[in-house]
C-alpha cells in the first residue's frame, strides 16, 4: 500500500484522515512524498522514486552478476537522475535505465559499456532498415545479437549514442525525406516509414528537420 496526501478540505487543510491506495503495477513510478504533520498531512518539497524489487533483483543479475538489498541501496533522486532531456523511449527502456544508473551508482565505479560489435551493428540496422514500416520492438533487436535489454539498450547506445528509440524514428524520417521526393501522397508516405498516419510524420518530422513534410517536398521539387 501507498501512502498519498488525500485532497484538501473546505477549511483550505489537507484531510486530517490519510488516504491509502494500491501500490502501481508498474515497474518505477515517481509520486509527490509525505509526511505525517501533527494532525495534518503535507506534502514535502520532495519526490518518491519507487523500483520494485523484482526489478532491482533482474537488472542487478545482468548488470553486475551479484545479488543486491535494495533496502541497502538510498540516494536522493537529484543525485541518481541524470537523463537526456529529450527521452522518448517507450516505458520499460526508462525503466531499466534508470534503475541500472542507480545500481552504478550504489555499487561505484564500473567499466565503461562496451560497444556492439561491427557485427551485431550490422545485424540490427540491416533489420531496422527492412523492417521501418512495421513496429520494432527491443525484443526483435535483443534476439537478433543474444543480448537481454538492459545489456543491449546500453551497449547499442554506446555505439550509436542514440536509444534504439531515437535511432528508430530518425531512420523514419530520412525514408520519409527520400519519399517525399516522389509524387507519392504524405498518407502513403507515412504508413511507409511506420508512422501511424499523417500527423504523427508531421509532427515527428517538423521536430527532426524544422519544417513539414509538405515545406520539404516543395524545396526539393
């Protein structure tokens, strides 16, 4: 169970009962702190970072091959988070992420994170190429080099310096670029290079290149 500071009441004070709720389900989830005030409950200039331990057990295995407390690990958030500001991975690369950043953290200095091999690079750009207009997960490219995600995510962004994500979407719009050079409608376009429809190439493109789709193929023709 979780703890939360329930809603404030007609007198302008928090509610002097506290309200519980079922923990998340989700493997980190990141929710306002609170504390117990005299009769009061506040909320603190703080935030809860919460990794289940399944989770912190799984990654410590792959990261670092050795069994870990995680009652033994405690660090404020400012000093573990150091994240791009533009992270649009999908919610369990986040999560594996952040909790192998903070088991670094906890167990000191680590070896730098090898690259991929000129190999296993081939292997998942040639499969990231052929496969641009379906969904690639991390699990097709994992199975592709033998690598769990955590291992892969890490060691494909030490070759690429991009999370397979990013590295995803930008081959999308370099195809979409290609393409728009051709009569073919932005519909078709976008269904090619694995965008759901048109506005989200729109959107995804005008944020990689600056300008639309339609601006671009009209400065190329």
């Amino acid at each position: 169970m979780t703890l939360e500071c329930s809603g404030p009441g007609d007198n302008g004070h928090a509610s002097a009962q506290p309200k519980l709720c079922s923990a998340s389900d989700k493997p980190i989830s990141v929710a306002p702190a609170t504390c117990w005030d005299g009769a009061l409950l506040t909320k603190t200039e703080a935030l809860h970072a919460r990794i289940k331990s399944e989770l912190m057990a799984s990654i410590a295995g792959e990261l670092i091959r050795c069994d870990i407390d995680p009652s033994a690990i405690d660090f404020d958030l400012e000093q573990v988070l150091d994240l791009p500001d533009d992270i649009k991975a999908e919610i369990d690369y986040l999560s594996r992420m952040f909790t192998a950043h903070i088991l670094r953290k906890h167990v000191g200095k680590q070896e730098p994170i090898p690259s991929l091999t000129s190999r296993q690079a081939e292997l998942v750009t040639t499969y990231i190429q052929g496969h641009l207009c379906s969904n690639v997960t991390i699990n097709d490219l994992c199975g592709l080099v033998a690598m769990s995600p955590t291992v892969f995510n890490g060691r494909f962004r030490a070759t690429f310096r991009l999370t397979p994500h990013q590295y995803v979407v930008e081959e999308r719009v370099k195809q979409a670029r290609l393409l728009l050079q051709s009569d073919m409608p932005l519909t078709e376009v976008a269904y090619a290079c694995g965008f759901a429809d048109q506005s989200h190439l729109s959107r995804t493109f005008k944020r990689l290149v600056g300008i639309s789709p339609a601006s671009y193929r009209r400065m190329t023709a």
